[in-house]
C-alpha cells in the first residue's frame, strides 16, 4: 500500500475507463519500482511528500522495518527485493504451503511474496508472478537472477485476464492489490479459473467498513493509494463467493480508521 497524498485536481476516478484508471495504476508503481532506498534522496535518505510516488521512497532501513513487522523473513534479500514493497500484510503466512504447490501471485511487483513462497513449496515446486508494470517485472527478474532462484517466473498481465492455463494453480496469493481492479468480480472469476478444484485463494488486502465520500473516491491518488478502490468487507466476500470461491472468510484483520487491512481466504470446490 502506498500512501494517499493531499487531494488534487487532476481528472477524476469517475471520469476514466477502466483502461485509463490502470494506465494511472501503472504509472504509480513505475514510480514505487524506481525506489532505491535513500540513493536518490539525498544524505540520510530524508523523504518529502512527493517521496510515494517518486523513487524517493523510504529508506531501506524503513522498509525493512515495514517488511519484518509482517512477518517476513529477509535474510539474504538484496534490498531491491524488498524497497518497492506495497503490500499491506503478508499472504504466505496465511497460506500454509506444502512441497511442490504451484503459486500464483497476482500483482507481484519487485517479486518479495514470490521468493517468500519458493522458499516454502522447495524445487519441486514453481511460483508465477504476473504484473501489469515493466519496470516491476525488470525488478523482479533482476531479484531472481540476485538470488539465484530457479523456481519462480514473472509473466506480463493483467489480474482482470489473467495469462495462466485453466485449473493450473494450486494457490494464489495477493497481496493490497485486487482493490486496485477496476472489475473486482472479473479478478476472481480469473482466479477461479485457473485453480485447480480443491485450490485455495488467502489475499492480504484494504476492505472498508462503509462506502467512503465521494470526492475521496474519486482522487486519483487515493485510488492509486490502496483506498479509493477498495470496497466494503461483505461486498468483497460476496464477490469471491459469486466466483463460485466456498469458505470464503476474513481470517483476520487490523482496522485503521476507514477500512482494515484483512487477510482473506477462499476455497475452490472439489469436482
């Protein structure tokens, strides 16, 4: 998750297309890809209120300290595994995986979820991230080739239309990306289909407790911010469940103010 900025008077949310909102999306996280640290922002990495949507991100002390407070584990990560992070919670530990599982992670950015989740399912097993970004895919790869990791694979796509093989997938995790989907129900009908039956979605994600205002759903920055986009909890599970998804529940979930930062999960039924 990134943080939402003042409002300002660009064109609003309720303006675009579906296609003009991603183009947004994507030119957010071109700017979270080209973090580096405090490389770019002068001595002692000191941060302004542009510094979430430039590559003057937090420094990588600051991230570190965000990535660990979730649970992850970053010992031997280079810092660019973990500097363009914006998730807003940790799906691998809701996601209990096994030797040899096939993961997919929808919106994978740097790759940080993906090399968490190849270290669980070992060599007999593979992860795929998709992402619609360039430069998080050239991040990604580039952390692959750092690590020397040989499971992983990172494909260009959008979550709404997903490059993957029906019934391919063990497990998919996510982590505070769906609600950057301007079709929310299309996500899921995806990621119901490429499951294999009996496969398992846990996604870490922003739901609300309430419709937010109005003029803050239609700032740009907000949407591409993790909350404009967001949508109320029943109505996020009710998506999943006319996907077909069973067991559909919030596992847990941190509240904030307007919303919560959930941990979800949902099951695909056995033939």
């Amino acid at each position: 998750m990134i943080a939402v900025k003042e409002l300002s008077d660009t064109k609003r949310i309720s303006d675009m297309t579906s296609d003009e909102i991603k183009d947004e999306v994507r030119k957010a996280y071109t700017k979270v890809a080209q973090r580096t640290g405090s490389e770019c922002c002068g001595q002692g990495g000191a941060s302004t209120k542009e510094s979430t949507s430039s590559c003057c991100g937090p420094s990588s002390s600051d991230m570190n300290r965000v990535v660990l407070s979730f649970g992850y584990s970053i010992d031997g990560l280079p810092a660019s595994a973990t500097e363009s992070y914006a998730g807003c919670g940790n799906p691998i530990a809701l996601a209990s995986l096994q030797e040899g599982e096939v993961v997919l992670d929808l919106g994978s950015g740097a790759g940080l979820d993906v090399f968490e989740a190849a270290k669980r399912v070992g060599e007999s097993g593979r992860v795929i991230g998709v992402d619609m970004t360039p430069e998080m895919l050239e991040k990604a790869e580039k952390n692959a080739v750092k690590l020397g990791v040989m499971n992983v694979e990172f494909r260009k796509g959008d979550i709404e239309n997903l490059p993957i093989e029906d019934d391919s997938i063990d497990i998919i995790i996510s982590n505070c990306v769906i609600n950057l989907a301007p079709d929310k129900g299309k996500v899921f009908r995806e990621a119901f289909r490429v499951l294999r039956p009996g496969g398992r979605v846990m996604i870490s994600d922003i739901v609300l407790h309430g419709p937010l205002p109005e003029d803050v759903r239609d700032e740009v920055t907000t949407y591409t911010g993790c909350l404009g986009g967001a949508i109320p909890e029943e109505e996020y599970l009710q998506l999943m469940r006319d996907a077909g998804f069973e067991r559909v529940k919030v596992a847990e979930k941190v509240e904030f103010g307007l919303g919560s930062s959930a941990r979800i999960s949902g099951y695909k039924p056995e033939e």
